[in-house]
C-alpha cells in the first residue's frame, strides 16, 4: 500500500476509534443488544470508507477499503497506533476517566472444573501474585 493509501487508511481508524468512543455509538450498541453490536461497527466501517474515500459499500473498491480498514493493524504491525489503540472495543465508555493502575472490579470465575463454582472479584486477587485473566464474547 502506498504512503497515501496508509495515511487515509490510518485516518479511517482513528475516526472508527472516535465513533466506538462516542455517546452515540454506545447508545447504538445497547439498542442493538448482545449480537448486534458488531454490525453496528460493520455499518459504522463502511460509512467512515464511504466518508473518507468516496466509494460505497456496493462498489469492490469499497469493499476492499473495509477489508483493510479491518485488517490494519495486521498490515501495519509496526505502527505505533496499533500499540495503544484497542482493535475491536464495546464498552471502552465504562473506563474513561480511570487512573492509569486502575480497573473495574467484577466477578471472576475459576475454569478449573474441580474449583468451587463460586466467584471472587477482580481486586480480591489482584497484587497478590500474577493473576490471568481469560475473557470473551458471545458472539
């Protein structure tokens, strides 16, 4: 991909990253419920390529533009961006404001199936040695 071509693609994230930041796209996501959010991010991809490039989803080229705008960090592994940006977010509202060395606390469960079924929270483990943390989506 050409410098030009990197410099709009790397504009195109960043815009993707305000939406999924704003107020707006978390009142999308709500509405949309559990499955639903990331085809709010898909329709959010092709308007900002749309915005950006002036081909629409309909078109290969805009297709194209959309496969690299999600792809990026895969075609740009050194780019400083891609160490701070988070690639795929939801709730990114919930932690805005934190100190940096803080979290919200939740529930954890062990995955062990010998463990206890019962769940501890995050800052009942957290400083007390190293701690891995597994999470996941149910879509």
């Amino acid at each position: 991909m050409s410098a030009a071509n990197r410099a709009v693609l790397l504009h195109c994230v960043n815009l993707e990253r305000e939406f999924r930041l704003s107020g707006r796209a978390q009142e999308l996501f709500g509405q949309a419920g559990l499955d639903g959010w990331m085809d709010v991010c898909a329709d959010e991809q092709c308007a900002i390529v749309q915005r950006v490039t002036s081909y629409t989803r309909q078109s290969s080229e805009g297709r194209l533009w959309v496969q690299a705008l999600r792809s990026a960090h895969l075609l740009y592994p050194n780019e400083p961006l891609f160490k701070t940006l988070p690639v795929q977010v939801k709730h990114n509202r919930r932690t805005e404001g934190l100190p940096e060395g803080f979290f919200l606390d939740v529930p954890l469960v062990d995955l062990n199936p010998a463990a206890p079924r019962t769940a501890t929270s995050l800052a009942a483990v957290v400083g007390h040695g190293p701690v891995v943390v597994v999470a996941g989506s149910v879509t």
